[in-house]
C-alpha cells in the first residue's frame, strides 16, 4: 500500500459513508436500535393497558395499549427508514 493511500477500513475513507455522509456501521447501528424499540413500545403499551385496566375495573384496555404500543412501534420504524433514505 503506497504511503498516502488512504485506508479501505478507515472511517474516513468516502466509500464506507453513504449519500447522507453517515458510515455502514453508524447507519446498522440506527437499524439496530429497532429490534429494542419495537418490542419495548408494544410491552409499555401493554403494561399502560394492564395498568388502565386495573385502576378503572374493566378487562379490554389491555388490548387497546397493546395496539397503541404496536402502532408506536411501527411509526418509530417508518420514522427510522425515511431518517436513512
């Protein structure tokens, strides 16, 4: 390797950035975080449901937060993709 060549590894080399100037690992880094804040969302919206439910004597709100936490979970995974295209 010629002494001023830059290194292929390097984070600084322009091929490993993509269009947005972020580097493949910072970009699976933010891809990553989903495989957390999806099944975290639903499990709050779930414990918010079991919670409601306990505190005003009905059996349904469980399934109402359980669906509020999965429609958080999917907007925070459209949000992720449309921040990284």
């Amino acid at each position: 390797m010629a002494a001023n060549a830059p290194d292929p590894h390097s984070k600084d080399n322009p091929e490993n950035r993509d269009a947005s100037g972020r580097t493949n690992w910072g970009q699976m880094g933010n891809y990553a975080q989903l495989a957390f804040v999806f099944p975290a969302a639903t499990v709050i919206g779930w414990l918010i449901g079991v919670g409601l439910d306990k505190w005003l004597h009905t059996t349904w709100l469980y399934i109402v937060g359980l669906i509020l936490g999965i429609i958080a979970g999917f907007v925070e995974l459209i949000r992720t993709v449309a921040k990284n295209s």
